[in-house]
C-alpha cells in the first residue's frame, strides 16, 4: 500500500483528494470542454501523483488500467455495433416497427412504441437507435395525427433503458466486466428491471402528455426505405434478438448438462460473451446481408462504420478504467471502502446516488457510470453485494434527470421541437422516472435472493 505523507498522517485526506479529482474531472469536461478520454488520462495522472505512487510507476497503473478495461470489452462492443448498424442500414429495425404497429393498431399505438424501442434497443446503441427511431416516430404521428411526444416518448424510454442497463451497450458491458458480474445473469435480472421501468416511464407517463406543443424540424422529416427492399419480419426479428436468444440457449444448456462436464464446458464456452455475438454477426451478415442481396463488401463497409462510430466510446471506457486502477494501486479504494461502509448505508443505494449525483454534474450517463465504479469498486471487494444488482444499481443511477448538460437533452428538443420548459416536463421527467424505477426494482430483486 502506498500513501503520500498527507494521506498517512490525514486518513480523510484520501476523500479530499477523491473529491477534488472527481471536481477537476467534472469541470474540465462540462466548463472547459476538454474530450472526456483527455480529461480521465489527466485526471487519473494527478490522482496517482497526489495519493503517492512513485512517478516511475505511474505508467505501468495506467497502462494496467486501459489494458484491463478494453482487452475484455473490444471485441463484445465492436461486435455488439457492428450487428446494431447493421439492423439499422438493412431496415430491419423499420420492419420491426411497422409489424408492432399494424398488430397493435391506434389503440395501443404507445405500447408498440414502447415494445418496438425494447427489441430495437437490444442491438442498437442509444445514438444509433434514436436517429433511425425519430423519422418512423413522426411517421407514425404523422398517419394518426397525434402529437410526436406521446407518440415518441414511450419508444425512447424504452431505448433509454437498454442503453443504461443491459450488455452488450457499452456501459453497461463495462461495469459487468469490471465488477465480474455474470453476463447471462445481469441480462436476466435486467430484463425484470426494464419492464416495469418502461410501462410507467413510458406508456403510462406518455399519457399526461397529449397536450404537449411540438414543431419538430424539417431536417427530420419521415425518410423510409420502401417496402419491398425491407428484410422479411422473421428475419428481422430473430437476427436482431439473436443475442438474446443464444444467451438463453446457452444458459439453459448449462443447467441441463450439470452432470455432464465435458458437454457444460462446451456449453459454457458458447455462452462467453465474444463468442455470442460473433456467432451473432457471422449468421446477421448472412441473414440480414448477403440473403437480401447485399454483397459481403457492402456488409464489410456497415461493419467499418460501426467501428467509428464506438471509437471513442471505447477510449472513454478505458480511460476510466485507469481511474479505477489508480485507487487500487495506491491503496486508496481500501480506505475509501471503509469510510463508504461507516455511512451505513445499503451500497446499492450508495452506489444509486453516487451516480445520480455525477450524472447531474457530467450529464453523460456513461461517463457517470464509469466515474462510480471507481468510487465504489472497493464495496464490492470488502461487502457482500450481488455485482449483477451493483451493475444495475449503478446503470439505473446513470440515467437520473437528463438536463442542460446532456447532449441527449438537447436532440430530443431539437428534433421534436419543443419548448424548454416541455423538455423538461417530457425528457427530464421520463429519465428520472426511469432511473427511480430502476432502483426499486434492483433493491426489490435484492430482497428476494
């Protein structure tokens, strides 16, 4: 264990020092507008010089710590965007849509909203999945002659929540892999979550808000791929939820072959997360690619895309990572465990508010997440606490009240045409409902086991 003098002498010091890191991250990302992967790498620096590593090993934390983070994450969120842009560019995420609304008709027209930006979400990542979702939203208001809140809002809950609880999406993905959560389990527990979290934040809530005024922006106006040049609904359905399905699979397979070693590692191998989701592509690139009369070098162009579109994504989530090993290395997150577990208080709401408190402050859920976890990485070493329920509990915290400070806020307003006060009333409102929800459910599900 390494200390500087002030922390050897001053144990609080270690929480100043915490703080002030956390503070210097914050400001330099919203006041100074410094690249989040920047502000993290000089961040973690100063916070290993100030708690007293020795400045010839300040480079091997930092290497450790992005090394760690991303050797285990590159190949499940690369994929994991590979299959999302894929589903989008084929227009298979528009067939989807266009089945739930013609089997749900105008009466239950939110609850096909709701349930299309549930299955879409799986595949697709948040940014993805809202500027391929808008243009069939105002489609759809459009047809019916209804508001593009009411109509809009449910289906975005929905994508809101897969982006904030469930893997492959990338903070989610993160904080599994960091707190060495199992995938399968964290899926199942998170799909409990989600659900209610939707109705009431979606459905339910999109209902008081019929008389909301919107202008949306002829940018966006309604632009579908045709009809006939869709992917069959069969198709699109099954290959966007396949990594669903083989997870399911797998899990099932496991428990049916216990008794059976050689056919359970098998099993168990096939469920590993990169083996999901590139069984996932190699079969999505057929299916939903060179099926429809796409060639392999059209499919190949998608999947270079999608790689751009997560670069930085991942230097962010390795970048926070560094953080985390800086703590560790230091021998800070052992103190910072034992002043966290004297606040009595249970750590899945301590890790709720931490992360509430930074989403408020930094405005992007995946860097809020992230930042938590190097807070309360330590509870998890020293506490008995379910990691699956931890990588929930921080998610849910992520997505609390979305405001000036989130570029999310700022698309929808944009895109919708709303008033800032409706903003407010509408987005804010529903990501807060989101995340309290959330909780709940975590801390119900942690009741019961």
């Amino acid at each position: 264990m390494r200390h500087s003098l002030f922390i050897t002498h001053f144990p609080s010091m270690t929480l100043i020092i915490l703080a002030l890191c956390i503070a210097c991250l914050i400001l330099l990302i919203t006041w100074g507008k410094v690249n989040p992967f920047l502000a993290f790498l000089v961040v973690s620096i100063l916070a290993a010089i100030l708690l007293g590593i020795p400045v010839n090993k300040i480079a091997r934390s930092v290497d450790k710590g992005i090394g760690d983070t991303l050797g285990s994450l590159v190949i499940v969120i690369v994929l994991g965007a590979m299959l999302g842009k894929l589903v989008a560019e084929t227009g298979a995420a528009q067939q989807i849509a266009s089945t739930l609304r013609n089997i749900f008709g105008y009466k239950y027209l939110a609850w096909a909203m709701a349930l299309t930006g549930f299955i879409v979400g799986i595949p697709l990542f948040y940014n993805v999945g809202f500027v391929l979702l808008v243009p069939i939203i105002f489609s759809v208001a459009y047809s019916y002659k209804l508001p593009v809140v009411f109509v809009g809002l449910p289906m975005l809950a929905s994508l809101s929540v897969m982006h904030g609880f469930l893997p492959p999406h990338p903070s989610p993905m993160a904080l599994l892999t960091q707190l060495h959560a199992d995938m399968a389990t964290t899926f199942f527990y998170g799909i409990m979550v989600a659900i209610p979290a939707i109705i009431i934040a979606g459905p339910l809530y999109a209902r008081t808000l019929k008389n909301i005024k919107s202008n949306p922006t002829k940018l966006f106006s309604p632009h579908e791929i045709a009809g006939d040049k869709l992917p069959g609904v069969a198709n699109s359905f099954i290959s966007s939820l396949l990594p669903v399905i083989l997870i399911a699979i797998t899990t099932i397979s496991i428990n049916v072959f216990s008794a059976n070693n050689n056919l359970r590692a098998v099993a168990g191998f096939f469920g590993e997360p990169d083996l999901v989701m590139l069984v996932t592509i190699i079969i999505a690139t057929y299916t939903l690619g060179i099926s429809t009369g796409k060639s392999l070098n059209h499919v190949m162009m998608i999947y270079a895309e999608a790689v751009k579109d997560v670069s930085m994504i991942l230097l962010i989530i390795g970048s926070a990572g560094i953080l985390k090993q800086i703590f560790l290395d230091s021998g800070a997150a052992t103190e910072i465990a034992g002043i966290l577990k004297e606040w009595q208080m249970p750590p899945l709401l301590l890790a709720w508010i931490v992360t509430a408190v930074l989403r408020l402050c930094l405005g992007s859920a995946t860097i809020a997440g992230l930042t938590a976890l190097g807070i309360v990485y330590p509870l998890t070493q020293q506490m008995n606490v379910d990691p699956n329920l931890m990588v929930l509990s921080i998610g849910a915290g992520s997505l609390f009240c979305s405001h000036v400070n989130d570029t999310g806020f700022w698309i929808f307003k944009e895109y919708f045409g709303t008033s800032l006060k409706d903003t407010f009333r509408s987005w804010s409102v529903m990501e807060t409902i989101v995340s309290v929800v959330g909780l709940i459910g975590v801390l119900g599900i942690n009741a019961l086991i």
